[in-house]
C-alpha cells in the first residue's frame, strides 16, 4: 500500500472556533477511506482544506499522485506577504505567482476532484453542459478552430461528449442528459455532481455526505457504484459519510473527527468497538 | 498662516468626514444583514434634501419664526418621511428578491436610483434649489497672539454635535436593546435567527429604516450648511459613502464614523493641499485601492466565504 | 374580500403620505406651490397596481397547482429569421431619410454596447457599472490618437479595441479575484474616473469642450462635397450627385458588418467551452473552481472582451458624432446600456438587440416622453428583476442529439 495523500498536523480556526485541531491521517491508494464524526467536528472543513477552499491555519498536506512528482497542496494556495519580502526577491515573485494564478482549481488540476455538502451544480445549465464544464481543462485550447468550427474542434468537442455520456450512463443519467440540472430530482442531482467531478479525471475523489437525502435504495445503488469506481476504476475515494451502515460496509478506513480532533482511526470493525467513538456517539 | 490653513481644512474635513460617516451607517448596516450594496442609498439621502427644504417652507409657510424649533421639527419630520422611503424601498422592490440571484437586487438597486432621482427632477425640476440661510453667525478660535486660528460656523457645530450625538444614541441602540440585539443576531446568522424566533424580515426592514433616517440627518444638516442642492447629489455623495463603509470595514457601525472621518480629511487635504480638480478622483482612487489591498477595511474582519 | 379594499388602501394612504412632500410639494425659491394631483395620482396607481397584482397572484397560484413542469427547448430563433433579419437591416438604410439614418446608427452602437455588457453580466454574471468607461476609452483613444498621431479610422477600430481590452485588463485583473458586489462599485467608481479626468484634464483632452473628429475615408475616397483631406469625393468618383447621406449609409453599412460580426463571435463563444465557462461561473464559482477552471483568467476574458466591444462602439460613436466630449460618458449611459441588457433578458442575443431598438427608437417616436424615458427604463428593469429575472425570453440551452 502507498499513500496517495498525508494530513500533518492540520489546524483551521475561525475567529475563536477550533474548526480542526492538530489532524494527522492519511489517504492509501486506491482504497475507500471514510471521514465521520458528529454534525460540526470539521469533516467539511477537512475537506475544505484539502480542495483548497479554506487556507489551513497551520500544517502540511501532501499529494502524492503516481508517476508524477508530489504536490505541497498548502503551496499551491500561494503564502501571503511578509515583511521579509523585499530582501528575497526570488522568494516574492514565486509568492506573487502563486497568488495571482494558485487557489483550489490548481488543486483540482493536480488531480483531486470534490462534491459538496449542499449541491453545487450549474443549476441552469443542461446536465451535459455542467459535464463539459468539468473538461474544459482539456477544451479550452481550441480557441481558434472553435470559432471557425473547424474539424479539431468539433473533434475534441465530439470526445469530450463522449466521456461525458460514458459518465452519465455509469450513473444511469443518460435520459437527463439535455434536462436542465436544476430541475432535477434532489438523488440525481447528487449523481450528476459526482459524474461531474469525475470528468475531470481525478485520482482522488472526496465526496461530501454523498447519501444524504437519498432513500435507502439509492443510497444502495449508490454504495455499489462507489465500489465500482474504487475496483474497476481504480480510483481511491474519500467520503464523509452520516449512515454508519453504509459507511461499515464500504469503507477500507475510518477516520473518526470530533471537536476538530481525530479521535480514532483504523479498519471499520476496530473503529466501532473503540471507547472514544462510542463517546462522542452517543453522549 | 500655514496653520491656520491646516487647521481650516481639518475643519472641513470633519465636518465633511461626519456626513459621509452618518450616510455611510445605511450601506455599512444594510450590507451587513443582507449582503447586498443598497445602490439607492445616495439617492435616499438626496431626497432628504429636498425634504428638509420643502419643510422648512411649510414651517415658514404657517409663520413658525422660532428657529430651534424649527430646526428641531424638520429633522425630525425629514428622519421620518425619509425612514419611511427605505422603509418602501426594501417592501416593494428588496424583499420579494430574496433567495433570487446575486445579481437581481444589485440590479434592482440601480433601477430604484435612477426611478428616484428622476422622480425627484420631475417634481421639482432639474435646476438647483436651496434654502435661506438660518443660523448666521460663527465662533472665532484664536492662538495665543490674537491671531486667528480658524473660524466655526454655528452650523458646522450643529453638524458635529448632531452627527456624533445620534451616532452615540445608535451605539446604545444597537448594543443595549432588544432589537439590537435581534438585529445583530440576524447579521450573524439570518437563517439561525429565524429559528429562535426572530421575525428577520422586520429586523431587515427596520435596518432600512435606520439607514434611511441616518441619511437623512446627513440630509439636513448638509442641507443647512450649503444651503444648496439639486437631484444629482446623492450619485457622487452615496459613492464616496460607501468608501467610508469599506474604508472602515464593512459590516462595522464604528468602522462607517471611522471610514467617513479618514476619507472626509483626506480628501478635505487633497484638495486643499494637492488639487480640487481631482478630489473625487482622489475618493474613487481610494475606494479602488481600499478593496484591493484591504477589503476588510480598518474595523472589519477578513471573512471566509463558507463553502 | 375586505383584505382586498383594505391592504391597496394601506398602501394608497402609503404612498399618498411619501409623495405629498416631494411632488406635492413643489419648492418655488424659497416658497412652495401645492399640487394636489400628482400624488393623488401616484396613490391612485399604487391602490390599483396593488389589487391588480392581488388578484393575478391569486390567479396563478390557482393555476399552478394544476400546470406541469415546464421544459422548453424549441429554438427560440428560428433559422429563416436569421436570414431575413440581416437581409432586412442591410436593405433598411437606403430607404431611411437622413435624421432616422443618425437614429439607425445610434441604435446600432448601443446594440454593439448591449452584447458587449452582454457578455460580462448577462453570461459572466458580474455587474459592470462603469462599462461606459471602454467607450469612453474607445471614443477618446480614436479622437485624440487622430488630433496627435494622426490615427486614422481604420486603424482606430482594432487599436481602440485593443486599447480598451488593456483597461479592461488592468482594472479587472485585481478587482476580479474579489469576492461579491464590489466589482460593481469599483467599476462605477473607475467609470466616474476616467470621465473626470477627460474633464479635468484640459491640455491633453480639451476638458468639457471635447475633440473635434473628422470623418474618415474609405480607401482614400471622402464624403464630402469638396475634397479637403487631399482626395476625391466619393460622388465624384462614383460620378453621382452629393448626397449627405452617403456619409450615414457608409457608417451605417461598416457598422452593421462589424454587429453582424460580433453577434457570431458571441454566439459561437457560447457553444464553445469558454462561453460555458463564463455561465458556469455565473451559476456557481465555488463549482466552477472545483473543476480546476481558474475563475480569474475566465472573468477577464469575458471582461476584456466586453471592453474590447465597448470600445469599438465607442469610436464609431466618436466618428458618427464628429466630436466628443466628456457629457457622453456619464453614469447614465453606463445605466443605459445595463437597461438594454436587462430588458433584453441577460444573457439572450435576440433580446439584447430588441431592447437597444427600442431604447433608442422609441423616444424619437413618442417625444412627449422623453422626459421620462430613464423614469421609465428604470421601472422596468425593477419591475424585470421582481417578475421575470431570466429575461423576457428565457435562453433556451443547446441540446445535444443522437447520443
Ligand atoms: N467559513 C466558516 N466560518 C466560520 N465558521 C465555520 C466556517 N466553516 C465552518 N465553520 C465552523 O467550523 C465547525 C466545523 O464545521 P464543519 O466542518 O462544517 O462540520 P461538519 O463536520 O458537520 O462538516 C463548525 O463549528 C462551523 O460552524
Ligand atoms: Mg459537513
């Protein structure tokens, strides 16, 4: 087993609340790690850091993808200036750089996808345009040619289609594809979301209360697909995750957050027995 | 002689700065609960203007000579008429845009600015109106030597006692009542706030009311200082206001006195000491730089934007 | 049924007590007149407006119950008008006189405005305030390149694009990371600066008294009835008779090209993966990031090619008036154009188009209102944002067939 991504000593404060506290853990490669915890011990917060979207007040995160140097995910976020700046010019400019092109889509880039607590999708936008947007890393370099229409456009416009509907059919989608999203039943707008960010083709993929909402048969068949991407796919998965059943039956690895901190963590079974967990559950 | 110069345009300056502070407190208390920039606000306050001007007749029109009296019956009068318009605003044109796009009450804000000011040049015409001058008469401050230091009107000395006086009583307001607390409840979290019982949309509607009567008093006493005004005041007025608001940091009631004081000195030296051409250039210069290099502002917090 | 006397009349009483000050009331130096009928009036209209909308809202929320969703995908514009209309606006100058040919052009330089905006709020979703600024930029960068460098109109038209889009830049690049509404006051305050400088700035701009334009040639051919920039009238060489029209028709004829241009642009960018990128960004941010698309390079392309719009506009504006001044570039004309692309339902070409044609035609056609034309668009575009916010016609999406 390899790590693919190491939490060190992860702490976020907002004004005087310790959202996170001091979390250690790690994400093994290809496996289907759970992140739970009681409402506000920080899981989304956790994620939140690790996608970029909050600055860690103190910490390291680190990416490893295969086969591609790793990634000091903090440093892509750009540091901010300090007084010492001017004395190391070099150090500034590469400050400068990361703060005027860094933030969390650098993150998306290096490979790591999300979905969202609250749904996010491009609400009045067809189902397969919000697919598209998610590949627009690999579209965009058709300017020209798109305003002509040339062939390689359409070309690479007809492939990104296609990976689109390949996505769409996964997750039993492909008659909403021309549907406007927002209209949409709430359990397959969460479908799209994940269709959506694995277009992106991403290595590791968080998923944020991916069954919240969901009636017991599609949180099943959600199960299934989520075991589908980890073995057929490959893809190694983290989720924060409210049904404890689910969460059991799925997982490789439990990380357990209460109060910001990480108060066990290991194979499902152990996780359940432990004193702590029981604790913060139910008292 | 310099000093006397320096001390003059401090004078402006605050007594300028104490304007923009008051007017300030409607953007800064609105953008606090709603989020949202009340584009109108500048022209509330010129509607005021004309309000105090308009009373001011009437008062005269039924032989009031008193002039404490009156000065005391129109501000009062204008705070209430003026209260009432931002009261209107929010009902008909604020309120059914909630939970619509970002985009929609910003727009709807700029509609509402161009619909008063053209209202208000349909009813009264487009050339300038004033009001005779009340309060004639000004203190002399001297140095030591008999030289004259600078020279305050009875006015201006209405204006900052009146401007740090009802900044004070919102203070005690906003702090040791019930409906500030309610209000500040709802600026942390509207939907929380609702939960525990707060009617949120009278709190909302009763901060429109408070901005509009803060406005209100700018209006008046800008009104009795300068004795002129006309429809396009609240444009460039309601502008360099909302610097103040995010010079001081938004969302922040002292930040809006501190914001409006620092920018009415600033631009008060700017165009006494540099150049009067460009004192509005030098406003928006500063509003441009403010929110790029520190958008909190002096009093405000950096906030994160919850994902 | 007494609720509906009783709320119109609260408002009416309402309404009668915020208007009697201000219309009412009307200050004659330091008297007053009193005029009893507009506020009465005003009380009037709000007690029927307001029962008027009673009764539809009960109406509809009857009907809703029993109405389906809604999914409409027909193209909302339909091929065979996408060659008539083009046919119909390139026939239509040579049968207008001269003063509707001025009318035509200025409609046509607020349609090139209204799709500029268009793009940075109807697709991009940020509000511009000051997009009055790019024409602004455009109009003075043409008028004063021609008095100091000579420029000539040719030139002008892809330098004044490029010149704008480098304003656009600059202000956009550390404004745009910005999170919310302060781009709008930012622009607002950048437009209100760059007019006061051309104001102020008299050795180089001529302050309020502006800069004289002259109007160019086309391939050293003029339009005047004696040469006088060392040419051939055009009349002459056609060997027909003058006509102070021509001048209006060649404007006319670039223009339209140049509208018909950018109206491809636009609607091929809107299929294209950028134009996605700008709605998405519209709908969502947050989303848009997570997907690795860096917001801000997204929102300066739209802003840059907003600008770049308004500041062709502008130097057509600037030759089609043979003179500018800073008057032209206030913060009316900058509500102006968000007007157009308000009514013309954010985001919709067709719409935008509409509304510049009538925003422009239809005070000409009924005089007696222009006094109330802003009065009137600003109503409209409150009245747009609270009954229909996507438009008067919602854009339809494309759809993706045989998948
Ligand atoms: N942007 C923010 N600003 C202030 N407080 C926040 C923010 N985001 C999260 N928090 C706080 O951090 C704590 C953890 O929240 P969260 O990570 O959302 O919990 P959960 O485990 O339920 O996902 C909560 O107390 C929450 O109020
Ligand atoms: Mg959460």
């Amino acid at each position: 087993m390899t790590t693919l991504l190491q939490v060190n000593h992860l702490n976020m404060r907002f004004g005087g609340v310790v959202a996170l506290n001091d979390c250690n853990f790690q994400v093994e490669k290809n496996s289907i790690t759970a992140l739970i915890g009681p409402n506000g011990a920080g899981k989304t917060t956790a994620f939140n850091c690790i996608t970029g979207f909050y600055r860690a007040n103190q910490g390291q995160l680190h990416f490893f993808p295969p086969n591609r140097p790793s990634v000091n995910l903090i440093q892509l976020l750009g540091q901010p200036f300090t007084w010492t700046d001017p004395i190391h010019p070099r150090r500034t400019l590469k400050k400068l750089g990361y703060k005027l092109f860094g933030g969390p889509h650098r993150i998306a880039r290096a490979g790591i996808a999300r979905t969202f607590q609250n749904v996010r999708l491009f609400k009045e936008m067809t189902v397969l345009e919000n697919l598209l947007v998610a590949q627009h890393r690999q579209l965009v370099g058709h300017f020209l040619s798109g305003i002509l229409n040339a062939k390689n456009f359409r070309k690479a416009e007809n492939n990104a289609l296609d990976h689109a509907m390949k996505w769409l059919a996964f997750f039993q989608l492909t008659t909403e594809a021309n549907r406007l999203a927002g209209q949409l039943p709430y359990g397959h707008q969460r479908r799209v979301e994940i269709a959506r960010a694995l277009c992106t083709d991403p290595i590791l993929l968080c998923l944020d209360e991916p069954a919240a909402g969901l009636n017991p048969q599609e949180t099943k068949a959600l199960s299934q697909l989520i075991r589908r991407l980890q073995k057929e796919l490959h893809l190694t998965i983290l989720l924060i995750e409210h049904d404890i059943g689910l969460v059991m039956e799925l997982s490789d690895h439990v990380i357990v957050l209460d109060y910001g901190e990480v108060i066990a963590q290991g194979p499902p079974a152990a996780v359940q027995q432990n004193q702590k967990v029981l604790e913060a559950y139910l008292g | 002689m310099e000093l006397a110069i320096l001390a003059q345009q401090t004078l402006n300056g605050l007594i300028l700065g104490a304007t923009y502070g008051l007017i300030a407190i409607g953007y800064t208390m609105v953008y606090g609960i709603i989020g949202m920039i009340n584009f109108a606000h500048g022209e509330i306050y010129m509607v005021s203007a004309y309000v105090t001007a308009i009373f001011l007749a009437v008062l005269h029109y039924f032989g009031l000579a008193n002039v404490p009296l009156m000065l005391l019956a129109v501000l009062l009068a204008t705070m209430f008429v003026t209260a009432l318009y931002g009261w209107f605003l929010e009902r008909i044109a604020y309120r059914p845009l909630r939970g619509s796009t970002r985009l929609a009450p910003l727009i709807t804000a700029i509609g509402l600015s161009l619909i008063l000011q053209n209202y208000v040049r349909l009813s009264q015409g487009a050339r300038s109106q004033g009001i005779p001058s009340l309060l004639q008469g000004s203190f002399a401050i001297t140095l030591g030597n008999d030289e004259r230091l600078v020279q305050i009107t009875y006015v201006q000395t209405l204006i900052i006692i009146v401007a740090f006086l009802s900044m004070a009583i919102l203070t005690v307001i906003m702090h040791h009542t019930s409906l500030g607390r309610a209000c500040r409840a709802t600026e942390q979290d509207r939907i929380m706030a609702s939960l525990l019982g707060i009617d949120t949309d009278r709190i909302i509607a009763t901060v429109f009311v408070i901005g509009a009567a803060m406005a209100a008093i700018a209006g008046v006493l800008v009104t009795l200082n300068y004795g002129s005004f006309d429809f396009h005041i609240g444009f460039v007025t309601g502008i360099k206001a909302f610097t103040a608001a995010v010079l001081g940091g938004i969302g922040s009631l002292p930040g809006a006195m501190l914001g409006g004081l620092v920018l009415g000195l600033s631009e008060s030296f700017f165009s006494g000491f540099v150049n009067a051409d460009y004192k509005d250039v030098f406003a928006f210069s500063l509003l441009v730089l403010v929110l790029i290099f520190r958008p909190s502002g002096f009093l405000g917090h950096p906030q994160v934007v919850k994902v | 049924m007494k609720t509906f006397i009783l709320q119109p009349l609260t408002t009416a009483t309402l309404v009668l007590i915020l208007t009697t000050p201000i219309s009412g009331l009307v200050l004659n130096g330091y008297d007053f007149n009193l005029k009893w009928q507009p506020p009465l009036l005003l009380a009037l209209t709000a007690f029927f407006l307001h029962l008027g909308l009673m009764i539809l809202n009960r109406r509809t929320t009857q009907k809703k119950s029993a109405s389906s969703q809604k999914t409409s995908h027909h193209p909302a514009w339909p091929r065979l008008a996408t060659i008539l209309l083009p046919l119909l606006g390139l026939i239509l100058p040579f049968l207008l006189g001269k003063y509707w040919l001025t009318i035509a052009i200025l409609a046509l330089i607020y349609i090139l405005l209204g799709l500029g905006l268009n793009i940075v709020v109807g697709l991009a979703g940020m509000l511009d305030l000051g997009f009055v600024a790019f024409y602004a930029v455009g109009a003075y960068g043409f008028a004063l390149g021609q008095e100091y460098l000579g420029l000539s109109f040719w030139a002008a038209i892809p330098l004044g694009a490029v010149l704008a889009a480098t304003f656009g830049v600059i202000l956009g690049f550390p404004v745009l990371r910005m999170h919310g509404d302060y781009l709008a006051i930012v622009t607002l305050g950048f437009g209100e600066i760059i007019r006061l400088v051309l104001n102020n700035w008299i050795t180089f701009t001529g302050g309020p008294n502006g800069v004289r334009v002259d109007f160019p040639t086309l391939f050293g051919l003029e339009f005047s009835r004696h040469a006088k920039q060392g040419g051939t009238p055009l009349h002459e060489f056609l060997g027909i008779d003058y006509s102070s029209n021509h001048r209006y028709l060649f404007l006319y004829l670039t223009l339209f090209l140049v509208v018909l241009a950018t109206i491809f642009l636009i609607t091929r960018l809107k299929r294209m993966p950028l134009g996605r990128a700008w709605e998405a960004l519209r709908e969502d941010e947050t989303a848009c990031r997570s997907l690795g698309i860096n917001h801000v390079t997204v929102k300066l392309s739209a802003f840059a090619l907003g600008a770049m719009t308004g500041g062709i506009g502008g130097v057509f504006f600037a030759v089609s008036q043979g003179f500018v001044n800073p008057t032209s570039f206030t913060f009316h004309e900058s509500a102006l154009i968000l007007a157009i692309v308000v009514l013309g339902g954010l985001g919709s070409i067709p719409g935008v188009i509409s509304a510049a044609i009538i925003v422009t035609v239809l005070p000409e056609l009924l005089r007696d209102f222009s006094d109330y034309r802003i009065l009137i668009f600003g109503l409209a575009m409150v009245g747009m944002m609270i009954w229909r916010p996507q438009g008067l016609v919602r854009t339809t999406r494309p759809v993706f067939q045989g998948l």
